[in-house]
C-alpha cells in the first residue's frame, strides 16, 4: 500500500521502514548513521567502561511534530568520558547523526565531532578531532596531538573536497586534519565517510586511552573553560538550530540543544556568549540572531600539507 499512518509505522521493523521509506517517496537513500554509532560505542567499550547518563531517560522520547521519521538520542559517561551523546534524526528528506564525546576537564584532549546532514541530494560534513585548546598559537598543543595524525588527514582531504567558506570563528575550532565537505549523495561516498569516522574515532580513542589525567589545578581549569567556551559557542550558533527548530519546535529545540547536545553550558561556567566572543556586539545589540559579525571565510582549506595554517589573520579576538 502507498499510505501508512503513524501507527503502523511504529510497529513496523526499521528494515521494512526503511522499504517503505524509499517506496512513498521519490528519495532514496543508502545511508544510515546507526551503524557508525554502534561502531563508536562498541569501539569505546573495547576501551573503558560506559555508564548510561541520566539524560538518556529525559531526552529519550523526542519525536518529529508531524509524527514523520524518528528521532534516536544516546548518551553515555566513562571514567574519562564527561559525555558521549548522539543524535539521530531519520526522516523522508534527511538523515542526520550528530554525535560528540567530551572528555573530562581533567584531560586536555579534543573533543570527538562528527556532524553529518543529508538530504537526497546533498551533504554537508563535518568530522574532527575539535581542539581542546589554540592549533593555529599552541604550538605545543597542536604538536602534542595532531603531528602523527596529518597523514590521516592528507589521506581524506584527497578523497573530500573542502566544503568552501564557513562561520569564520569555526576554524578556530577545528583541528588541522578536520574533514569538512559537502559531496553528492552516493554509496561510494558513503562508504568513504564510515571508514573515516572509524579511523578518527580509533585515533581519539587511542589519544583518550594514552591522555594523562592531569592533576594541576590551573591547567583543569583552562581545560575546562575551553570546554565551556566550546559549549556557548554551539548551544548559540549551531547551524542545526533551524531544522530542529522545524522538527520538534522552538521550545524542545532549545531544550535539546542546551540540556543534552551541548549539556554543560549552564553549569561548566558563568561567562557568557558575549563574554567569549564580544566581536558579535552589533549596534542594536541583537547579537544572537546574526551568524556572524566577521562573516564566512576560508575559500580553501587553510591548513598545508605539513598541517601549518595559512591564513594571515590568526587573531581575531
Ligand atoms: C551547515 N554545519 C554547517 C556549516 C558548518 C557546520 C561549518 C556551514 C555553514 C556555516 O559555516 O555556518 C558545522 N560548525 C559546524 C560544526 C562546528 C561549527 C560541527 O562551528 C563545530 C565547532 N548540522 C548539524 C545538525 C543539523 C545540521 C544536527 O550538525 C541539523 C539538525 C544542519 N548544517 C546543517 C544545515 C546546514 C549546515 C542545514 C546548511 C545551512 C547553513 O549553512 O546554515
């Protein structure tokens, strides 16, 4: 039958749903984001011990305000671990995952991203291990974790084109062997982005299991704002925010985004979005609805193949 209604769509197993899916709708689709999930997850068992987070009970009966598709959130701590979440978003136009761990403040190791936004035709991409703290000033820390893993990212920038201007105050957030893309919906594709997200994943495992837990007063406090900093900027600029917006409302959206996705914001610090980035104070003082003041930049990938960036302008605030 062409039709059915939100019930038996419940009821249904995923492998017929995803039949069905194909077959009431023009679009196809030859991805689905579970599988690296579970790989992630059986990868981090492998390696430490997961706890179940007590957001998982809150957050877990999220659905589409149509009642179209499915909404899947995952959500773990470890000893080393503050939180590992994951968001699936399954629906007749697209298939999100957006999935981040981030370590205790005690460890000055990046925080694992994978965001990846599909639609039939499209995709937008980003997959990295984010910087805890300076890449481009540090040298110290850049060197510390990302000098062996430049192969690594040579090897994918090959096979993904850089994905052209971005958020300026993103690359700060991004490491030298980040993956940002945007290719055309094809298995192929789809393949070379599963086995990129299971050698990053292995990389940051193997930085995670290697981390020493530091014991400094004064560095546990920079790590930990840097992971707030990192918190205020996502909760606020997430370019998400939209189609959850659409998804669930304005409400839940915003609920989501703040207590589970980007959970921390409230408590890991009291500075604010202004406090962190006061360049996006505009004259009538509506900053948050502006992407950005400095505007979109990075034409090209600013890192060289020996991972040195290349853009003059490294201080932006
Ligand atoms: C676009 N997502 C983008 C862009 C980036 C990112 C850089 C390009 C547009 C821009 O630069 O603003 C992702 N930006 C990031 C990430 C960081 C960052 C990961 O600063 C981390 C520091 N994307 C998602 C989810 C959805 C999504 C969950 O991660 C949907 C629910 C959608 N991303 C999405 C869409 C666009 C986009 C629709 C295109 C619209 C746009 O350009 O604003």
């Amino acid at each position: 039958s062409c039709c059915v209604s939100t019930r038996d769509w419940r009821s249904i197993s995923s492998k017929k749903r995803a039949t069905t899916l194909s077959s009431i709708s023009t679009r196809t689709f030859s991805v689905s984001y579970r599988k690296f999930v579970d790989f992630a997850l059986d990868e981090t068992t492998s390696h430490t011990h997961l706890f179940s987070s007590p957001l998982q009970e809150k957050y877990n009966s999220l659905e589409p305000k149509d009642g179209k598709g499915e909404i899947s959130i995952q959500s773990f701590e470890a000893a080393e671990i503050r939180l590992l979440r994951s968001l699936i978003i399954e629906t007749e136009t697209m298939q999100v995952l957006d999935f981040t761990v981030f370590p205790r403040a005690e460890y000055d190791v990046p925080i694992f991203c994978a965001n990846f936004f599909t639609t039939a035709r499209t995709n937008i991409v980003v997959l990295d291990l984010n910087p805890l703290h300076d890449v481009i000033n540090q040298r110290h820390y850049k060197e510390k974790y990302f000098k062996s893993l430049i192969p690594l990212g040579l090897k994918y920038a090959e096979l993904f084109p850089w994905g052209g201007k971005l958020t300026s105050e993103s690359i700060k957030f991004f490491s030298p062997i980040v993956i940002w893309t945007k290719f055309n919906s094809s298995p192929e594709n789809y393949e070379i982005l599963y086995s990129a997200f299971k050698d990053y994943y292995k990389v940051w495992l193997e930085l995670v299991s290697k981390a020493v837990k530091a014991t400094d007063e004064s560095q546990i406090s920079r790590n930990l704002e840097a992971q707030h900093r990192y918190l205020v900027w996502r909760a606020e600029k997430d370019p998400g925010q939209g189609v959850l917006k659409k998804l669930i409302g304005e409400t839940l959206a915003k609920d989501l985004l703040r207590g589970f996705l980007f959970n921390g914001v409230d408590v890991l610090g009291s500075k604010t979005f202004n406090d962190y980035f006061p360049h996006y104070c505009s004259k009538d003082g509506d900053l948050n609805n502006k992407g950005s003041i400095i505007g979109k930049s990075f034409e090209n990938r600013p890192w060289d193949e020996r991972g040195e960036f290349l853009a003059e302008h490294t201080h932006w605030y």
